[in-house]
C-alpha cells in the first residue's frame, strides 16, 4: 500500500473516530461560545441533580451571594399567596422562612401575588426546568434588609403597586407596609444578590431598583423588553449610603421598547460589561449626585431618531469630574457614550468576583441567551 493511502486512511478514521467521540461526549463542545458565568454550569447535564453549584457561578459584585446553597430544596406546588399567613407549598411561605433554603417548582406556574414578596435572607428562587412566572397585576419582589438572595430563571412582568396592609416577612414577624413601588425587583438596604437569566418587562415602576444602601449586587443574562424606567441603582441625589454600592451589570440584553435608565446610577458605583443594547428611545447610561461608571464591552445599537444617539445622560449640571469611562464598547448607527473624569475606574474585583470581558462584538454571541432558559431534564442546558 502506498505510503498516501496509509494516510487517508488514516485520516479517514481520525474523521470517524472524531466524530463519534464528539455525538457522545455532546456536552463539552470545542468552541466556548457561552460566558463566563454560563460556562460554570450550564454544561452539565445533570443540573437539576446539581441544583445549588448554580451558586458557585455569580461574577462581578454580587459574586459572594450563595442564596440557599446550603439549605434544603423546598417545592412549591401551590401558586396562591397569603400575605399575612402564607401556606405551606406556597413560594411565600417559603420565602418568609429563616432558614437557607433553594426554592424550585413543581410544574409551570402563573403567581399573582396579592401583596409584595418580601424574601428573607439565603434564599434562592429557581425557575429552572419550568415555566414560572409572577407579576400578572399583582405586586412583584422586594428584598429588603436582608443578604444572600439568588432569582434565576422566572418571568417578572406586569408588576404593580403593593396595598398598604400587613404582610409576613418571617414566621415570628408580620409588619405594615405602605405598599411597594410596582418594580419587578426591589433591592432596598441588601447586600449579595444575583438576579440571573429572568425576563424582565412592564411593570409600574423599575424592573431592578438597587437602592438605601444595597451593594455586592450582580445584574446577569436578564432579558429587558417593553418598560420605561428600567433599572435605578442609589435612592435620592446625596444619599451617602448609596456611596458605598457597587453593581455589576453583565451580559444583559436591552431588547424592545425600553426608554431610559439601563441603568441610571448615584452616587456609587456600576460596571456595565458584555450588554446589549437593542436602541433606547431617550438614553441607556444616565446618573446624578457624582457616580461613577465604567461601560466595558458592550454593544450599543443606537434608535433611528436622530436626538438620541448619545448612549450617556447627566441629570445634572455640573458633570465634568464625574468619572465615566468607556473601554471596548462597540457603537453601532451612530451611538456614542460622553466619557467623563479621570483616574482609572476599574472595578476592584477579588478573584471570585473578576471576569472577562470581552470586546464589544462578540456580545450578541454571549448574551444569545440572556432570558429565561428553557433547560431540558437531564441535557445539558444548551
Ligand atoms: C422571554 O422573553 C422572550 C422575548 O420576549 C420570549 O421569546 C420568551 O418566550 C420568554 N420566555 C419566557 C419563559 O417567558
């Protein structure tokens, strides 16, 4: 046999061998096209065995956030809400509890809320593997003076005002509240929280409001569609609290008829890496009271209309040393960001927190499937 053939043949069962060695391990494809925080889970196939490693998976600020690692799965089965004594299968009676605990469930579900979710803390909310969805004209998601709350993979929409009334925020403690803002999510006076691959869209109010001196908060592989006031980080101009915050917003998508505010910072601080921007119809980055904001390869798509190509917007005068800077952002139809300031605005990260951006145009790759997932059992979720 000539030595050319003995190649071919070779080759030919490199080819085959390659190819049934890849059918059967379909799980580790050669090209990493998901990002970081996705590569660290969504892999595996047995991720509904391995529910809570979700909880090693947070980059950026809120990576601390363990949510309900630790504790016991609790199913809901039961979609109805009490506010003042919630039943058991319920999500708020699991919410309220004192214990961690990692709230999954059942079957497909539609909640409409009857006052606002207040969640206590080391919870986490995963919709993986169903369709969950709340809001629906009821009152939405408030975390409040608590730490470690994960909410992965539920529809948040149509959330409105909350009624001034009693509602339970622990076995031991049901307190009177004047009725929420109408936002999707709330997060007033928190620290560790990770909102991750939620569709976010028409509510009353935000869709996230970080605010009273929350921090370590990361925004991830959300889907934004249909809203006014998307997200609002720092609670009033000069409200020193908010000096201290810092929230991570990553691989977002910024889809259909969003107006202003993705977000709109004070005081603190903001990473704003590997997002989206499908248009805006005023702006997509704006702030007050001297934030600071670091835009890092994202994905600017301008509106057509020709007054509101600039992706920035200052509330305020007297802007020039407020440090806003812009790094491996791509602009597209004629966006352009306003930079501001000097001195490094790179965030501080540990190593936990650190990750990497990459430039500008290989967002629409990474935030492919920013949204709520459809994860099949026992596949890996890709
Ligand atoms: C999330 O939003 C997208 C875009 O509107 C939609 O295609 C998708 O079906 C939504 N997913 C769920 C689970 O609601």
């Amino acid at each position: 046999m000539a030595p050319s053939s003995d190649l071919l043949i070779l080759l030919l069962l490199f080819v085959v061998f390659s190819t049934t060695l890849t059918s059967s391990f379909p799980y580790y494809p050669p090209i990493p096209s998901l990002n970081p925080i996705d590569s660290c889970w969504r892999y595996d196939p047995l991720w509904s065995s391995h529910r809570q490693s979700l909880a090693n998976c947070p980059r950026g600020f809120g990576a601390t956030a363990i949510g309900g690692k630790y504790g016991p799965i609790y199913t809901v089965t039961d979609p109805s809400d009490n506010p003042l004594n919630p039943t058991p299968g319920t999500l708020r009676y699991a919410a309220i509890q004192n214990n961690p605990l990692w709230i999954i469930f059942s079957r497909d579900m539609s909640i409409k809320l009857k006052n606002e979710l207040i969640i206590n803390s080391y919870k986490t909310i995963d919709g993986r593997g169903v369709k969950v969805d709340i809001g629906n004209g009821g009152p939405c998601i408030t975390i409040q003076d608590v730490s470690h709350v994960i909410v992965h993979g539920i529809t948040i929409h149509g959330c409105t005002k909350g009624k001034a009334g009693i509602v339970r925020s622990s076995p031991t403690h049901a307190g009177h509240r004047q009725g929420s803002d109408g936002d999707a999510v709330t997060i007033w006076s928190s620290t560790d929280v990770w909102i991750d691959h939620c569709n976010l869209s028409s509510c009353f109010d935000g869709l996230v409001d970080v605010t009273h001196g929350s921090t370590r908060v990361t925004i991830s592989n959300n889907l934004f569609a249909d809203h006014d006031k998307v997200m609002l980080f720092g609670h009033v101009d000069g409200f020193a609290p908010d000096k201290a915050m810092k929230v991570t917003v990553a691989f977002n998508r910024f889809s259909v008829d969003l107006i202003q505010r993705m977000p709109r910072v004070r005081t603190g601080y903001a990473h704003v890496a590997n997002n989206r921007y499908d248009g805006w119809e005023m702006y997509a980055i704006g702030g007050s009271s001297n934030p600071t904001i670091l835009s890092e390869g994202n994905y600017y798509v301008a509106p057509n209309n020709r007054d509101a190509k600039e992706v920035t917007k200052r509330e305020e005068g007297n802007w020039k040393n407020w440090k806003w800077r812009s790094t491996k952002d791509l602009f597209l139809n004629g966006a352009y960001f306003v930079p501001s300031g000097w001195g490094s605005c790179t965030p501080v990260y540990s190593s936990s927190q650190q990750f990497y951006v990459a430039t500008g145009s290989m967002v629409p790759l990474l935030t492919a499937n920013a949204g709520v997932l459809s994860c099949s059992m026992a596949k890996p979720c890709v």
